[in-house]
C-alpha cells in the first residue's frame, strides 16, 4: 500500500459565490505569474488587471482557510482563456482528473459557460501515485457509480476552490460560442513549463523552459 497516496479523493469543492467579470475581450493566457513568495500583492500584465477583484477573493480565502504564510511563501499564477469554443474544441483538456495531482497547489476556477463537471463521491477513492493509473480509476469510478456518488456541474459565474482531491472534467454538454475560463493557482513551486505565458512585470519570475508532457499537463512539470 506504500504506492497509493495518503489523499481521499471525490470531494466536494468549494463554492465561493458568483462573480460578474469583464470577458469581453478575446485572449489567452497560460498560467501567467503574478506573484512571488515573499510578496503580499500581485502584480499583473494590465490586461488582466480588471481581474483584480476575484484576486482579492483568492487572497483572503487562502489566508482565511490556511494561514498568511500559505499566501506570503506562495507563488501565485493567473490563466485567462476567452476563446470561441465547439464540441471538439472545449477549451480544456477533456477527461476525468485532478488538478495539483501528487501537490498541494490550490485552484480556483470559474466559467460562464459549459461549466466543468465534479464527480463527488461519498466513498474513500485512493489511487496510485501514477498519474495515468489515477486518471483511468477516476473514470471507472465515475462510470460505475456506488450509492452516495454523484456528478455536479458547476454554477455557472461562479468561483470554485480546488485541491488534488477534486475530480473533475470539462463538461461533454459543450455549446459553441465565446466562453470564458479563468483559473487562479497557488504553488509551493513554479511553473515554468514551455509555452506558459510571460509576466513581463514580474521580470524575477523563471522563464518558461521546462518541456510539457503529452500526456497530463502538470504545471510543475511532474511525471
């Protein structure tokens, strides 16, 4: 049993309420770093300093929920998409999984439209500390579903904290037209994989140089 980690997954995350954002504009940004461990505040690009006020939100929940020192010793990250989406082009990776798989990264999520999916679960699901297994298990156990289990869409506008034990997907229900994802992400650790996008305000932040893996997106650039 050494191989499986000490997490219980299929939990309930946690709704912070509904927010009206500006999502007028079409963009695109990657986990863009807004802050550095030791800061207070973040600094972001001005084009997503109109997203200042759900920062506020995360900032206190963080420091609310897990202490000031959580937030302070943290590197904090902003994605923005706005994109045109279809059925098969969502927005997201498709797929039951969990974001900050084998970390303690926080993620807070929110869409105003194809809200994503949670399979919440009222039985302990423990999966091995392989991020391919892990996948595979928590689309088993949400095919096959025990009495308690159950599958949740999001609110729509509304702000979701996550952790590693949150299974998810992006919802199969897609609608085409604009849709706007935003997700903030608190780490111990940077992310500096390829293709992330450049905070040039935040110049001490590292560069982008770490390869992205095909198969599951981690941040930290995890196997």
């Amino acid at each position: 049993m050494t191989n499986f980690t000490p997490y219980i997954y299929g939990a309930e995350p946690k709704d912070l309420g509904r927010f009206d954002l500006d999502t007028a504009e079409m963009m695109f940004w990657l986990y863009t770093p807004i802050k550095m461990p030791g800061m207070w505040m973040e600094t972001p690009p001005q084009q997503l300093v109109k997203y200042d006020p759900l920062l506020d939100v995360v900032r206190f929940d963080v420091i609310d929920t897990f202490g000031e020192k959580r937030w302070t010793d943290s590197y904090v990250y902003l994605s923005v998409k706005i994109l045109h989406v279809t059925p098969d082009a969502p927005g997201n990776r498709p797929g039951w999984h969990s974001d900050g798989f084998l970390t303690d990264d926080l993620n807070y999520i929110w869409a105003d439209r194809n809200p994503t999916e949670f399979f919440i679960s009222d039985q302990p699901i423990s999966v091995p500390a392989d991020h391919k297994l892990s996948m595979e298990l928590f689309d088993v156990a949400a095919s096959l579903p025990l009495a308690g289990d159950h599958l949740e869409h999001a609110k729509i506008s509304h702000l979701y904290r996550l952790d590693q034990t949150h299974i998810h997907r992006v919802s199969l229900n897609v609608e085409s037209g604009k849709r706007a994802f935003i997700k903030v992400s608190v780490s111990d650790k940077p992310y500096a994989q390829l293709g992330n996008s450049i905070n040039y305000d935040l110049p001490a932040h590292p560069r982008p140089s770490v390869e992205r893996i095909a198969e599951r997106n981690c941040p930290q650039g995890k196997m």
